[in-house]
C-alpha cells in the first residue's frame, strides 16, 4: 500500500498563516498539523478554478456555506466530531477567499509546466483559538519511475492500493495514470484510517507492505509486515519514522527489489 504525496507523487505544498498574513511556500502541511494537538487538517472538494472565480473580500466560511461545500478530515491528533469540526468551519471570521486565492496562485506558478498535475485545497483549524489558522493548497505530479513501479508490481502479481489524506476525486486521476485500479484507491484517509486499511489487508493477504513518507503514516508503517519510509520527497522527518522503518529508500522504483526479496 502506498501513500501519495511525497510518496508516489512529487508534492509541492503552500500554506498561507491566516492572522499574520504569511505565505508559507514549500511547507509540509502535516507536520504543521500535528505541531499542535489543537489543530485538524481538513481537504475541501472545491475546484481551484471556481475558487479563483470567487469574490476575493468574502468569508471563506461564507463561500462554503453559499456553495453547500463539505469537507474531509485529512489527519489530527485529537479525537474530533465532524459536527465539531464544521461547527468551527461554517463560523469562521478569519479567513478569507483571498487567503486560499493566494495558496492556489502560489502553487501554479511554482508547478507551472509539470505534465499532469493535480490541486487539493484545504485549511488547518485551530479547535482552541476557534478558528481557521491556515489556508492551504498542494500540488502533485507523480515521480519519475512511479508509473513503471506499478507496472512492474501488477505483472509480479502483486495488488497495489493508495491511501491518502488527499481527496478521492483527484487521486482517482491519479490512479488511472498509474495504473492502479480505483477500487483500490482510498481518499481522505486519516492516519488511524490508514493503519485500519492495513490491518484489513493483512487478514487478506500473507504480507502487505506499508509505503509512506510524512509522520500522518507512522500508524500504518507499524501495523504493516514490512514498512518502507521514503525520503525521495526533500524535508525534514521525525525520527519515529526512521525508527517504524524496516527500510528506507530514497527513489520509489527501490521498492522493487525489497518486494521482490519477499517473494
């Protein structure tokens, strides 16, 4: 099972620091998450063009409210309802369509040229201040030599899955140019929805192999058989990562050999 950005895809992320008016360009989004245990990040199914489109001196809150836009919890570190969740969401003050406006805008002048691309946008709540911290967008296009790793797997026999915090819809365009069936394509999935998938795989299948990058995959690499960090996506990473690892790769095509060395 893999994970997608950072891990299957090459990830560029923004986030825009909604009360100092701040652009984070190039941050990775869930360790900004989990760097406070008030905070959730959530994926919103808009599309980037529409958000452009929009009024930039309204609510973000308003625009979702006026566009019946729900939301997805990507990871967290606290125990949350979604009632609570979108109770904060729908009231917020804070932020604006500007500050997204801008996340998006950062991420195609930074992604501009890449051949498949794919946008998730969304924001980071604080649940104790009682309102959207961040606005965030990531832009994704797969590594070089994803495509052929799949490949390869499928003709060794072996099933392929994705579990991601990303949304459905996107890395279901994803999966398609990979190759990876959508029925094996899991959107928005937290980290304990991550490790859950794997542990259902498990009473499947005699061994399953856990591929992830980001501290949102650390449950799913300790319940795997055999767990894979790759560090082909460049930052910095906790050290229970490289603890969790039974191997550590710096190119997804280095996948090949260890599955083949199970075989």
């Amino acid at each position: 099972m893999f994970d997608s950005a950072g891990t299957l895809l090459a990830t560029y992320r923004v986030a825009k620091d909604v009360a100092r008016q701040e652009l984070l360009p190039g941050i990775e989004t869930t360790t900004l998450t989990f760097a406070s245990a008030e905070r959730v990040l959530i994926v919103l199914p808009v599309h980037s063009k529409h958000i452009i489109a929009a009024p930039p001196e309204m609510l973000l809150s308003e625009y979702l409210t006026q566009n019946q836009i729900g939301f997805g919890i990507s990871c967290t570190r606290k125990i949350l309802t979604a009632e609570d969740i979108g109770d904060l969401l729908y009231a917020d003050r804070r932020a604006m369509v500007a500050d997204l406006q801008e996340c998006i805008k950062n991420v195609w002048g930074a992604c501009r040229g890449e051949f498949m691309l794919t946008l998730n946008s969304g924001a980071i709540l604080n649940m104790a201040q009682r309102s959207i911290e961040f606005a965030i967008t990531a832009g994704g296009w797969p590594f070089e030599g994803a495509k052929e790793t799949i490949t390869t797997l499928h003709r060794l026999g072996i099933p392929t899955f994705i579990a991601s915090g990303d949304r459905s819809t996107k890395l279901e365009i994803m999966a398609d140019h990979l190759g990876i069936p959508r029925d094996r394509v899991n959107g928005v999935a937290t980290p304990s929805v991550k490790a859950q998938i794997v542990a259902d795989l498990r009473k499947e299948y005699d061994h399953v192999v856990m591929v992830g990058d980001g501290i949102n995959d650390l449950a799913a690499l300790l319940q795997a058989d055999t767990a894979i960090l790759t560090v082909q996506q460049p930052g910095s990473r906790p050290e229970e990562l490289y603890s969790a690892a039974d191997h550590v790769i710096t190119h997804v095509r280095d996948v090949l050999p260890i599955v083949e060395g199970l075989l």
